[in-house]
C-alpha cells in the first residue's frame, strides 16, 4: 500500500496498546492478529488510528451540539452520510480485505 516505515509503526503500535494485535520483540518478531480476521471490522479499525469517521465536526463524538443545528439544512445530509459510511465500514472485515 505504499504505506511508508514510520507511518506503520506507529499505527501498528497503537494497535498493538489497544489490544488489537501481539507484538513480538527480537529475532522472527512481528505483529499478530488477536482474533480471526472476519472478527476485525475495518470501522473500528479506523476509529482508533484516525480518531473520527465523521463527515463534519459537530458529528464527531464529544462535539459541543452546534448553536445552529435546529436550523442546519445540511445537518440531516450529513448525519445520514455517517450513517452510510460508519454502516459500511463496520460491515467489512480484514477477511473480506484477504479475498480476492
């Protein structure tokens, strides 16, 4: 993926810290997958190494609720957006990914 040295090791140590692989020190180490790969669903994934999914601010998780979002136009648009794309994200797994 193109994905360069640095970038990896920290996204794989913090996958590491938060349980979601093993890593192995010295000789033949690496990193392991805790559980099978069709129990790893790449919204979550992608939660914890970009912090948020969401479209706009005042739908990330903790936002302050927005002094314009009775009359926000855009704000239904937007929340069914995060819908569709948290939805999507948590349906594909890293087996998925492994097809194919």
């Amino acid at each position: 993926q193109s994905i360069s040295q640095k970038y990896i090791e920290a996204i794989m140590t913090l996958l590491s810290k938060n349980g979601f692989v093993n890593g192995v020190h010295g000789k033949g180490g690496g990193y392991k997958l805790n559980r099978a790969p069709s129990e790893y669903k790449i919204g979550e994934i992608l939660r914890l190494t970009e912090g948020t999914l969401a479209p706009v601010a005042c739908l990330e998780c903790g936002a302050e609720p927005c002094s314009k979002s009775s009359e926000c136009r855009t704000l239904p648009m937007w929340t069914e957006l995060d819908r569709r794309i948290s939805g999507y994200l948590d349906s594909v797994t890293i087996a998925d990914l492994m097809k194919k």
